[in-house]
C-alpha cells in the first residue's frame, strides 16, 4: 500500500513538471490576428491545466493511501 502511494507520488511530481515545462513554454511568440491585434494559443494552456489538475488528484490519492497505510500499521 505504501509503495503504491509513493509511485503514485512520483507519477504526480512527474506531471507536475511536465506542467510547468508546458506553462514555460507559453510565454513563446504569440499569434498574429488578421486585424492586427495579437493573441497566444489556448491549446499548451488548457494541456497544462488538466496535467495540473491530474497532478493534484494524483497526489491526493497517494495522500489518502499513505495515510490509510499509516492506520492501519
């Protein structure tokens, strides 16, 4: 129980870089609109949200796994 909480852990570390790697990545050049105006690309923003939402549920799980695994020793 407990080696599935730190995998689960790790897992959300992981996604949590990947995330701000993804975020990093946004301040790139920004799109140019055909009246002139200028507007950044949704796509990379909303894949950094739901990798960063994923990161907390994941590590909420290993939260609640650790902790069941620490009663119950």
């Amino acid at each position: 129980m407990l080696e599935a909480a730190r995998t689960l852990a790790l897992l959300s570390a992981l996604l949590l870089a990947a995330s701000a790697a993804i975020w990093v990545t946004l301040r790139g050049p920004l799109l140019q609109r055909f009246d002139g105006s200028r507007a950044s690309s949704d796509g990379p923003a909303e894949l950094a949200m739901k990798t960063l939402v994923l990161a907390f549920g994941l590590s909420s799980v290993a939260a609640v796994l650790a902790l069941f695994a620490w009663v119950v020793a």
